[in-house]
C-alpha cells in the first residue's frame, strides 16, 4: 500500500488528543471514561468530513523520549481497536516522544493504518534529551509483520533542533531515500506555529513523496497551504473548542475546513 492508495486525494486529518493515560503523572480519568472520550473525539471528526484521525498520547506530559512502559502501549492498543471499530475513516498513531516502534505494533494490531514518527532520521535535541532515528528498527519490524501501516515522518521536527547542522531538504531527501519515509511532514519550530511557505516548497522539491503540514494550520490559512501541500494535519487552537490546544474537537471548525477544501479538491 502506499500513501495515494490509503487516501484518494489529499487528505485533511484531523487530532484525537488524549488526556492523561493510566500511569501518566496527570492522569486524573478512569480508563473507560477516557476511551469513551477518544471515540467521541473520532466520530466528531468523522461527522465533519475529515479523512483520517491520528490518535496522539499528547497528555502524557513529561513525556519519554523512547521505550514506553507497557500499560501505556497495552492503553493506547486498546483506544486504537475501539476508534478503529467505530469510524470509517484512516486512524493514524503517534506515541510520544517517539515510540515509533511501539506506534506501528499498535497501529497492526488494533486496525490503524499509519503512524507519525517525529524522529524518523537523524539526531535532534528535545525537552526530552537528545532522539535518536529509529528508521532501521522500525522498517525491518514493518518487514517481519508485513504490516500495511505507512510511515509518515517529520522532518526537521517541531519543539526540536538538529544535533549536526544540516539543511531541510538535505534531511528530507535522506529520510525518504535512507530511512523509508511513505511521506513527509513539515511543521513551524512549534505546534502553534505554521512552516514558512519557503519552507514547505524546499522541501517539496527535494523529495518525491507525498509532503504534509503538521503544525499551525488555521482557518485562515488553511487555503494556502492545501493549494501547496499534499494533506494536511488539522489540531490546533481553531480546531478545539474553546480553542484550549490539546483539548476537545470543535465539529464544526472543522467542518469549515473541509468545506473550504473540497471547493479547491474539485478544481483540481
């Protein structure tokens, strides 16, 4: 499977962001209330038209860089299978910091389709110490399972900065042709900011892969950057009810959203 198999045009996918998981230090929720959540949060997106959802562990603050514990994963296999269960729509995994392998065993075992990996290649300074690529465990992992799970990677990735000095489309080219990327996400250097447009062209011309935004997309510059982009990550603060960033999906900010897009869809 490859990326124009998975989404027929260029995709809008919206945020499933979780509270605090069992274990987590901010954990405040039984476990049944928070998968409760977490499908409603799909359905919404799924009512307002999106194409895909990718559930994120983003309550999970501070988080771990690699190497999640075992009832983090076993929570997060669970609220995938239930989301998978009760959409239609693509359900993407991201496990932060960067649990990629972990991210892609959840996403074949409990029905997801893709992941994000924010640390696909390379070597970048964090909050969380310093990530490592983990593109050569990961890829032979997909191998053994024969797992249909496609791996959208983050170049240059937010909250981030490279350990050696390379430039964007250097990065992007080697982890598309060294490190496997099925597609590319380019993001600004925080979740609320978008990626200069310059940004996003360098990148598009190195690689030949599907290139998507990952951060800062508003109402108000959504057009842009979908006349540019192959797909776009919707989340941010337009996107959430009363625009308290990690909290629950505003419908129909996002229903405008995919209404805005599809006028520019049928004109291609």
């Amino acid at each position: 499977m490859d990326f124009k198999e998975l989404f027929m045009q260029k995709p809008l996918i919206g945020m499933v962001h979780l509270p605090a998981l069992p274990g987590s230090p901010n954990n405040t929720q039984a476990f049944e209330s928070i998968v409760e959540y977490a499908v409603k949060e799909a359905k919404k997106l799924e009512r307002a038209g999106l194409d895909g959802a990718i559930v994120e562990n983003m309550g999970d603050t501070p988080l771990i860089k690699s190497g999640l514990p075992a009832y983090t994963i076993a929570s997060m296999a669970v609220i995938v299978r239930e989301i998978a269960r009760s959409v239609g729509i693509k359900i993407g995994v991201n496990m932060l910091r960067n649990a990629c392998v972990e991210a892609l065993s959840v996403a074949y075992i409990s029905g997801g389709s893709f992941i994000r990996c924010n640390v696909l290649t390379g070597a970048y300074a964090t909050d969380q110490g310093i990530v490592e690529g983990c593109a050569a465990e990961l890829l032979r992992l997909r191998k053994y399972l024969d797992a249909k799970v496609l791996v959208f990677g983050d170049v240059h990735v937010k909250h981030a900065h490279p350990i050696y000095n390379v430039e964007i489309e250097q990065a992007a080219a080697d982890m598309v042709e060294r490190g496997g990327a099925d597609a590319v996400i380019v993001s600004g250097p925080r979740s609320p900011d978008p990626p200069p447009m310059e940004r996003v062209q360098r990148v598009k011309a190195a690689v030949k892969k599907p290139v998507i935004i990952g951060s800062g997309l508003s109402l108000s510059n959504i057009v842009d950057y979908y006349k540019i982009a192959d797909g776009l990550i919707l989340g941010e603060k337009d996107f959430k009810e009363g625009e308290i960033w990690g909290g629950p999906s505003n419908e129909e900010a996002y229903r405008k959203a995919v209404s805005v897009c599809r006028e520019i869809r049928a004109s291609f």
